[in-house]
C-alpha cells in the first residue's frame, strides 16, 4: 500500500483528481470504477473542471460504480445512478451508454449481478478504482464478515451503514436496506486501487485498513493484498495511526527516488 497523507480534504481531492487525471492523459480509453457518498465530490467537481479546460476527456472511458441501493430506480433522488449523473456525468462529455451503475430495479437482481461481472470482464477489468471508506471498515457496500473474495452480490446493510447514510434521505423516507455491490474480489481485480479517507471519524477505519490484520472485520484491509493499491489520507483520518511518521518518510523516500530518476 502506498500511503499519502494531505493536509486537509481538499488537498486529498486534488491528488486523487491529478491520479484520474494522469490516468485519462495516459489512456484516453480506460475502464474507471467509481465510488458514491460525500468523499468523492470534491474529485469530481476538479475532474469536470479539467474537463472544462480541456485537460481530459471522458468520450473513450467506460465507467462501472461500486454499488446500488436494491429497490431504488436511477431516476430516485437518493440512488447512486441520480448521484452520479448529477456530480459527474452530465458535466462531462462521456457517452450514456458508456457509465455502468448495478441496477436496483433489476427483475432478477441475483442475475444482474452477474451480469455485472460479466460487463466488466467484457470491458477488459478495471483501470483504476475509486474507493471511499465506511465507518466500518466498509469498501463499496462489503461489510464486515463480508467474505475477502467476494463478487457483485447483493449485501444486507449493518445498522450502522443505514444510520450513516440516512443524511441523505428525507425523514420518513423509504431507506433501503440491501444493495448491489462489486464484491471484494471484484475490487482487488482492478489494476489499480485509490482509496481516499478523511475526517476523524475515518481514522480508526484507516488505522485498521492499513495496520490491523487482514480480516473480513475490516473489509479494507483487504487492500493489504493489493499489488498497486493507493491510499490517500487528511490529517484527522491519518490520525490514529502509529507508524505515522514511517509512512511519511517512505513518502519523501519515494518523491527523492522518482525526482532523481527523471520521474516526478
Ligand atoms: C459508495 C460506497 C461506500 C462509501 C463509504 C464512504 O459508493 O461504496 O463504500 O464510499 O460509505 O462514504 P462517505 O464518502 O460518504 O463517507
């Protein structure tokens, strides 16, 4: 795991915004996987920027998103297909056809997961992968006991996953309770992992990702097993862990090494 830590949100948005950025200057054609929830905003709103200023474009990119509420059509407020049209996908120039959200409508919702998998192995896999990161140690909608090889299924929220998101539903709102998720093994097929976290409530999530034990109990340490994972902190959700100042210094290691190789 490559571990960086940025002063504070926004900074964490800039870096993993110049990572796409980088990616979509390099491969004009790569198959991203994208995250919903409050994290991954910022990102979103510099890649349609750079978008703008025409640093990029999305007209060759596939993307596939990590999950859907079972129950919830894409034109619901609260769906992660509504959320991903409206931060990203009508701001930017990628066909419709092109952006993969599971669908939570599905007849068959056993049989749309796989077929899920089945698109994006015929897409050739994942380029990059966009991950947030629950209270819980959750990635996409895997939650503990969720089993480290995992693919799309669908999952049963905990209690604590409903009352986290909650916040975006009106009170006495219908709030489903199971989804469509890329499983763990799904995930850790993605060539590469960008993981962002911040906010204290996150640090002891990341301690356990990062320094805990490889278990099912904090479904992002299966990251550990990742060969090209990259995991982006603030200060407050970098907070809780001991080898703090390591990680650091591996970070001004790195940047010295690719600077004196002409890399940087
Ligand atoms: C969203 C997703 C979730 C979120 C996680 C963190 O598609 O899969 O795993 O990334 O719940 O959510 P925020 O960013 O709202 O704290």
């Amino acid at each position: 795991m490559q571990i960086v830590i940025q002063a504070d949100a926004a900074a964490v948005a800039e870096y993993g915004a110049a990572v796409f950025i980088r990616q979509l200057q390099q491969q004009p054609a790569s198959v991203l996987g994208l995250a919903t929830g409050s994290t991954p905003v910022a990102l979103y709103q510099r890649l349609i920027r750079a978008y703008q200023q025409g640093e990029i474009s999305f007209r060759q990119v596939k993307t596939f998103n990590l999950d859907e509420y079972l129950g919830l059509a894409g034109s619901h407020p609260q769906s992660y297909r509504y959320f991903m049209q409206q931060q990203l996908f009508k701001h930017i120039d990628i066909p419709a056809t092109a952006t993969a959200v599971p669908d939570g409508m599905a007849a068959d919702p056993i049989a749309a997961c796989e077929h899920y998998e089945q698109q994006i192995a015929a897409a050739g896999g994942i380029d990059l992968q966009l991950l947030g990161l629950g209270r819980n140690g959750h990635i996409g909608f895997n939650e503990p006991s969720s089993g480290l090889r995992s693919r799309t299924r669908i999952k049963t929220l905990t209690q604590d996953t409903i009352k986290d998101n909650a916040r975006f539903f009106q009170p006495g709102e219908y709030q489903p309770h199971l989804s469509l998720t890329m499983g763990i093994g799904t995930i850790l097929d993605a060539r590469k992992v960008i993981l962002l976290a911040t906010g204290k409530a996150k640090a002891q999530a990341v301690k356990a990702m990062i320094e805990g034990p490889l278990s099912a109990s904090c479904p992002a340490s299966a990251l550990q097993l990742h060969q090209q994972a990259l995991v982006v902190l603030d200060e407050e959700a970098a907070s809780e862990l001991s080898q703090l100042e390591f990680y650091r210094h591996i970070e001004r290691e790195n940047a010295s090494l690719l600077a004196r190789l002409g890399r940087s």
